[in-house]
C-alpha cells in the first residue's frame, strides 16, 4: 500500500478524482498543482491510513512514517528549507479532509515544527522577528488547542488580558517583547493545566497533529455530522502536511477566501475578503473587519479601506486569472482560499461551492449560457431538496419584523394567520375561509386534519424531524419546530413570548426558512417559478423520459399542481370528497343503510355531487391523464368514534343512539388496513362502484362539452390481488360506461388499471395485466404488507431500527430497493410480458423522493405521482435520473455530463 502522496512545483501524485484516497482537500491541491498553479508542496496520507489507525488500536502503519519522512526530505528540496533547521526552518501546516466537507473534524494547526530555537531562526531568516514571534504565539494556541486539548478560549483569554494589560486593540500591535511574554504565557497554561511542557521537537509536533487529525474522525461532533449527511464511517480521513506560506509577514502580506461567483445571489462577479498581514481563519474568525477583494464591491459595501484591487494590483490580476481558470476546469462555481507572502500569490485550497438554491440556479443557468457546461449538466448540479426553499412565499426582506422568538426553520416558506390552539379551531377557521397558524406545544396524528386546514404551523417542542416537521414539510406547509423561548398556555390559549402575550385570533406570521416568529402580518414576496427556476425546469423537462402527475383530491390540489407543471392527476383519493360538509352525513346514511335499496338511495344522493367535483377536475386538467381510484378506506371511518359524537350523529340523523352504536360495532375491524377496504368494498356493495362510475362518466361528458377537449379517464381500482376482483368490477365499469356514452352520443376515453400494492398482485402481474390496462405501484401499502409494518405504528420502533443501524433510511421515506423494489420490478417485468406498452406509475409518498424517483427511471417506469408541492422536484429528480442513466432525452445533451450523484440511493 501507497499511503502517502506528493504534490508540488507542477507535479502531483494524485488528481481531482481521487478524493476516495487524498479527500477533498487532498485531492484538490494535487489538481492545481498538477495545473501549474502556485501551491505551497506537500504531501497528503490517504484516508486507509484513518481506518488503519481505527482498526489497529489507535496505531499508524509501519511504513507510513518512511514514506512521511521522505515526503517532507521533498518539501525540503523544493523549498530550500529543512524541517526542524536552526538557520532555515521548514514550517508545516498539518490539514485534515474527509471525502465530504466535514465540518466538526479536527481544524488545522499552522506554523508547525516551531520551537524555541527555531523561532529564532525563522526570526533571522525572515528579518522579521515580530513575525516570527506571531507565528510561534499563534502554533502554541492552535496545537494546544487542537491536539492538547486545550480549551482556546483560555488562550483567548490571555490574549485579551495582555492586549487590555498594553492598552492596544489589534493583535498587530503586539511587539516583539509582548509576543514573548505571550508565548511564555501560553507554556505556562499548558504546563499547569496538562502537567507536561509543550513539545519541543518537530517530530513529536508533527505526529501528534497527524494522529489528533485520525482520531477527530471519531468525535462526538463528527459521527453527528456523518449520522445526518449519511456519511459512511468507513470512509476516512486523510491528513495533508503541507509546507507553510506567511500571509503575517508584514504589509506585502495577506490572506483571503473568495467566490468565483456570489453564493448568495449567484452573479457572476469574484466575491470575497482578505485582511492584511493576518493568518490562516483571521478572515473567517472576524477578528478584525476585512478588506473586500474588488473595488466593486468595496464600493458597494461603503468600506474606505482599500480592496486588493487598488493594493497589490498586480496580485488581483493574477489572482482573478486562476479563480477564471478554476471555475473553467472544475466547471463549476470554487470556494477559494489563498495567501499572498510579500506580494507573492499562493493558493491553499478550493472546492465547488456551497450556495443557496437561487444562486444555484442562477448560477447553472448562466454557465450553461456561456458554454462552460451543458443543459444537462445544469440541470444535474441543481440538489431537488433544495427547490423547495423557492415554491413558497418568502418575508420581503425590506420588511420591518417585530422577531418574538425563534425555532428550528422545519418547513420552508412564510405563512401569517390568526392564532389557534387546537386542530378543531384550524378546520373551522378553514372553512369559513379565514387563514390560521396551528400553534402546539407539539403535533400528533391526530393533528393531520388540523395541519393541513392551516397555513403555518409552529410548536414549542420538536426538533427537525419532528412529527410537525415531518408532516408539514410533506404538505408543503410552513413550519417552525421547537420554538422553546415561547410558551402555550393550551388551557388560558395564550401565547407567552418574552415580552408579549398573544391571544387566540391574534395575528402572527411564522417563517419556515429562518425559524422566526413574528407579531403581525408581514409584507411577502410571492415564490417566482419563471426567470432561472423556470428555464431550469423547462431544461428538466426536455431530458426527462418520465412524465410526472400529481395526487390531488380537490380542485385547489389541482390548480397548485398545474401550476408547478404536473402533466396529469395520477391519483384522485375519491374518498376525500366524502368527508366535506353535509356530504359525510350522506355517506353515513349509505354505510348505516340496512339493505341495498337504502343503500342505495344515499347513493343517488352522492352521485351529483361526485360528478359536480369530477367535472371540475377534468377541466382544470383538460387534455391530460385523470386517474380516479375507487373508494378505498375501510366505511368505519366515516363513522363517528366517540360516545358524544355518535349522540349527535344519532341526533342528527334522527337515528337511535343505541342502535347506530350497535351498527358501528359490526362493522369494526381488527386490522381495517387489512380488513374490508379496497376492491372488497366494490365486490361487497357493487352499487358504490356503480354510482362512482356513473359520476366520472357523466363529468367526463360534462367536461367534454364544455372544454372541447378530450377528457382522459384513468380508472384505478385498489387493493387488488387477483385478477377475477378486477375483472368482476371492469365488466361493471364497462357496463356503465357504455350506457352513459351511449346516451350522450360522444366518445369518451377510458382505461381500467389496478393499484399494485399487495405482494400477491405484484407476484401475479403478467395474469392481472391481461384484465389491466395500467398499473399504478401504491408503494405507501406495498411497503407496509412487504415488510408487514402498519406505518402506522412504525415511528414507535423505525427511528430505534435506524439508530442501531438495522436500516439507513425510513423505507417509508424512501423507497426499500431491494425488497419492495424487487417487487416493483417483478411486477413491471412480469405485466410487460403480457402487454408490452403497458402504462406503468407510482403514486405512494415514494414519488415525490428523489431517491426513489432514481429507481423509478431504472426499473423503466412511465410516471410518478407525487403531492402538488414536490412535482417540480419530481421533474427535476427525473430529468436528473435520466442523465445520469444516460436516457436523457435532451437534445442538448453531452455524452460527458456531469453525473450528479444525489439520486444514487443506498443498497443493503
Ligand atoms: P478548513 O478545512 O477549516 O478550511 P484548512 O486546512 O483549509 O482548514 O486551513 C484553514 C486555513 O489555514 C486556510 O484557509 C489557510 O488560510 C491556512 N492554511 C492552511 N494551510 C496553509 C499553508 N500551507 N500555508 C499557509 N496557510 C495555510
Ligand atoms: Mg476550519
Ligand atoms: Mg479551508
């Protein structure tokens, strides 16, 4: 094994793709040096020598050490300097860089190989005794830190004292003799809080930052990071010993980071500071106020200090040259990091960067413009999670706030209402149109109904996968979780903040994306879905094989997601148009009904109000696909559940309470999700399907003749998992349909299909296919009777599987490829054979992740069907999984797009 790898002056053992080995930091600055970039040289150890260290006691390889030693016998050559030298000392710096930006690992240690003696070399060498002695302070404090275990603070402490003892406000002003002291300081700290003396020979210095790197990989701050970003433990770190360049060796001297463009806006223009004679993370630890790099934006900004522009011009020429350069090779927007020693340019680092998701867009949209990468490319760089910070209603940022308190920012997007304190408020507040913030201590299933009848919703406790957060963030529904500055009296229903309490009715709006809650309605700024997001989306949507439809019960449903482009309803849930006003009492007259003429009879009633809510389906989505399911839910749950509510539905129906008791009694179920639901409802009481059928077919003329266009009707029927259910209930659809276009005398479109969501259907599929003309994968159901887990009653035990590593993901979150998957497959594969074209969708929870949607476009799917919200992360999660399948349909599409890898889904 090769455990160590050089780069410098032109040359690098490794290349940008090999992060596996060198990290991304490793990686990168063998890339720019191989690019003939000025970087210091060095050397990097592979990340095997991290899980070398792990697995073998905390011990390093045997031949690493060599191979260290003769790295640095290169460094000496190429820099003229020898490490631990009296008369030239050779300064490292010892960096750590996992695969993934990581931050919570070990931070970096300057000015390493630093001693008593070489202190005075390098004041020699340099002519600059004031550096040097900065240079000394600065090492003790970040090894004592970093490697010792030092609290920094106590170093900070000491600074403070000693610039407060010397009256002087800059550590630039510190003297050579003020250096000293602090530098005696410091040893002093050590030695009375350690009991041992700082070490002062390079050798001991150096391993001891390499083995401090290996074991930050497993503190507590990092296996956190790794648990939340699915960073696999065996991944590593590798450790870059590099040789040091001074950015605190008087006024030539500085150091900076910058952006090639604005990671907040996405613009194209070098964004980023520097400060003048200053070291390492000075800029980022604003220790004092930094310089901007442009004279643009030093002017923006009002700064009367200099940019680097005006000050080292020379240098700004060169550096905005390989920041140009950079942005071109890499193809993307660089994060950079860089030091000027006396005027010369060193560059220490650069890695694609972190930005918001307009920037993002902005940013694809405009190097596809310039030619610096492709549509696909663009579209592939673009994370779908991020999206959904842009579809919602946002705070005018010119807006006045009145802040009040502040919790975890759980659900993007800004919502202002009247306070409610109960779930029934918010549905009543909902249905006289007025506009309500949930507000809960904290939110349970029983909330789901009040949730979603308000427009924010925000608790006291609950972190950002909280019950709230979970369920909000599905619903596209802002949210702020955990805001435990507030408190909620529920009985008094007050909201106690601070300095303020708040009543129910009283006005507030919430912001999902900052976690603020703020008193009074706040001007908004509507979500913009045309200018880059828009040409974004429509880039999608020219490499995508998949179309991408929408679940939508009602007409706002609809309306929302035509307008974020779904191309059709994949699944209408009929049901839900039952539980809307006086309509549940007629449902419950049909259920309680004690034969099939009563039956019957309610259902007369139903029918004009299911065609009214059909017709206004198939016009907002004239031309495209409807899919109708047929009622699925087992009837009990129309039913009323407590003693007081059967007394009033008994009232109301002028039924006896007894007797309605009685009734709901028989029709209890000890497993309803297994129980009489589904396609058995319509073998048990064909009439319901009659009725339901009659009501599409009836709207679907209604629609026709009003629109012009053609209506597409997609029948689904639920639940089944043999073929002779659907058969007994298609002839009855047939039947009915052939009457109803027989007495308008218009064509009219339909395909019967079948949901496959239980294992048996999936087994059977080439025999149900012959009865099926689509089949729909309701994945939500599948998952549950695959694995046998009511998902229901999983969060109890899913979140125990996940932290002892049992599974990776909720498979109700994502997709299960292996189990469920396979079923998946068989079952596509399985209908293909009976009927090649045979129309294929998915419509469970699994649609709107982008994971799933992956293995959706592998396994050859036609449509996904995902809640109006997540339909253009859909389109973007399918077009992203068609590149990098290579099934992009663009036809700007490049053979050597970028594959982005946020679809790749974990098999286990
Ligand atoms: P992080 O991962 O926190 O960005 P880095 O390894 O990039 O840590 O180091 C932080 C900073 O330390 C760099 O931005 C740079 O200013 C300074 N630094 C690192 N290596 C050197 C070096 N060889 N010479 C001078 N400064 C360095
Ligand atoms: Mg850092
Ligand atoms: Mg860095």
């Amino acid at each position: 094994m090769k455990w160590v790898y050089r780069f410098g002056d032109g040359h690098a053992e490794g290349r940008a793709d090999d992060s596996e080995l060198l990290g991304g930091k490793g990686a990168n600055l063998a890339e720019m040096c191989a690019l003939g970039l000025p970087v210091p040289p060095g050397l990097t150890i592979i990340t095997h020598a991290c899980r070398h260290f792990h697995d073998n006691n905390r011990t390093l390889p045997d031949d690493l050490k060599d191979e260290v030693r003769n790295g640095i016998r290169h460094m000496e050559a190429l820099t003229g300097r020898t490490f631990g030298d009296t008369v030239h000392p050779l300064l490292l710096s010892v960096r750590s860089g996992a695969r993934a930006s990581m931050p919570g690992m070990m931070d970096t240690v300057l000015n390493l190989g630093l001693n008593d003696l070489t202190v005075e070399a390098l004041a020699g060498d340099s002519g600059d005794a004031r550096f040097a002695w900065d240079s000394y302070r600065r090492f003790i404090q970040m090894y004592g830190d970093v490697v010792m275990g030092i609290d920094h603070e106590m170093f900070a402490d000491i600074l403070e004292d000693e610039k407060a003892r010397l009256d002087i406000e800059q550590d630039t002003d510190l003297s050579v003799a003020d250096l000293r002291d602090l530098v005696a300081r410091y040893k002093a700290l050590i030695e009375d809080e350690l009991g041992q003396t700082f070490p002062q020979s390079p050798e001991v210095q150096l391993w001891g930052a390499i083995g401090a790197v290996f074991s930050s990989w497993k503190n507590a701050r990092a296996i956190t990071f790794r648990a939340l970003h699915d960073i696999p433990d065996t991944w590593g770190t590798a450790v870059s010993v590099q040789a040091m360049v001074f950015g605190n060796l008087g006024n030539s001297s500085a150091t900076g980071v910058a952006f090639t463009r604005n990671p907040s806006t996405g613009e194209n223009a070098l964004y980023g500071e520097f400060l003048v004679n200053a070291q390492g993370e000075d800029v980022v630890a604003g220790i004092r106020t930094p310089q901007s790099i442009t004279e643009a934006s030093r002017l923006e900004s009002g700064s009367d200090r200099p940019s680097l522009e005006k000050l080292m011009p020379d240098v700004f020429v060169e550096f905005t040259t390989i920041c140009a350069r950079l942005e071109r090779h890499y193809g993307d927007m660089q994060d950079i990091e860089f030091t000027i020693e006396r005027s010369k340019l060193w560059m220490l680092q650069t890695r694609t960067a972190r930005r918001t998701a307009r920037a993002a867009m902005k940013a694809a949209v405009d190097m596809a413009d310039e030619g610096l990468i492709s549509r696909d490319d663009a579209v592939a760089r673009i994370d779908p999670a991020s999206i959904d910070q842009l579809l919602h209603p946002t705070i005018d940022p010119a807006a006045r706030r009145d802040i009040i308190g502040a919790g975890l920012p759980a659900s993007p997007g800004a919502a202002t209402g009247a306070i409610v304190f109960t779930s029934e408020a918010a549905v009543a507040a909902r249905k006289e149109g007025r506009d309500v913030i949930l507000v809960r201590v904290e939110t349970s299933p029983e909330d789901i109904h009040g949730m979603h009848a308000a427009r924010g919703i925000l608790t006291i406790r609950g972190g950002m996968t909280s019950h709230a957060a979970v369920v909000a963030r599905g619903m596209g529904i802002p949210c702020v979780s955990g805001a435990g500055s507030l408190r909620v009296d529920q009985r008094a229903e007050t909201l106690v903040a601070r300095n303020i309490t708040l009543n129910k009715g009283d006005i507030i709006t919430i912001d999902g994306s900052s976690g603020h809650v703020l008193v009074g309605a706040i001007p908004m700024i509507q979500p913009e879905l045309s200018g880059d997001f828009g040409c974004i989306m429509a880039w999608a949507d020219a490499a995508r094989r998949m179309s991408v439809r929408t679940n939508a019960d009602t007409p706002a449903d609809a309306r929302a997601a035509r307008s974020f482009g779904a191309e059709g309803i994949g699944l209408c849930r009929t049901e839900h148009m039952f539980f809307e006003g006086t309509r549940i009492n007629v449902m419950r007259e049909m259920i309680l009904a004690e034969n099939e003429a009563g039956r019957r009879a309610a259902l007369d009633q139903l029918l004009p109000m299911q065609r009214s809510d059909f017709a206004e389906l198939f016009t907002i989505m004239q031309g495209m696909p409807v899919t109708i399911r047929l009622l699925d839910p087992p009837l009990h749950e129309f039913l009323p559940k407590t003693e007081a509510e059967v007394r009033d539905v008994a009232a109301n129906m002028g039924l006896d309470p007894v007797g309605l008791a009685q009734r709901i009694d028989a029709l209890h179920e000890f497993n309803p999700m297994l129980g009489h639901r589904g396609c058995r409802l319509a073998i048990s009481y064909p009439e319901i399907v009659e009725m339901q059928a009659r009501a599409i077919f009836e709207a679907a003329v209604l629609a026709a003749r009003q629109t012009g266009a053609p209506v597409l009707i997609e029948i689904l029927v639920p639940l089944v998992s043999l073929r002779a259910e659907l058969d007994y209930i298609k002839s009855q659809i047939d039947t009915v349909a052939k009457a109803v276009i027989g007495e308008a005398g218009i064509a009219i479109d339909y395909l019967v299909g079948t949901m496959i969501e239980l294992p048996r259907a999936a087994l059977r599929a080439h025999i149900i296919a012959q009865a099926a003309d689509f089949f729909s994968f309701g994945t939500n159901d599948l998952t549950q009777t695959t694995f046998g887990i009511s998902r229901d009653d999983a969060a109890s035990f899913i979140a125990t599987y996940q932290a002892k590593g049992i599974i990776n993901r909720d498979p109700f979150i994502s997709l299960d490829f292996d189990g469920v998957g396979e079923l998946i497959q068989l079952g596509s594969e399985r209908g293909r054979q009976t009927k090649p074209n045979l129309k294929l969708g998915i419509c469970g929870e699994h649609a709107g992740d982008p994971t799933s949607i992956w293995f959706c476009e592998e396994t050859g799917l036609d449509y996904v069907s995902c809640s109006p919200f997540r339909v253009p992360i859909a389109r973007l999660a399918a077009a992203q999984a068609a590149i990098a399948q290579g099934r992009s349909q663009s036809p700007q599409h490049l053979p050597q797009a970028l594959v982005s890898n946020n679809g790749v889904g974990v098999r286990q």
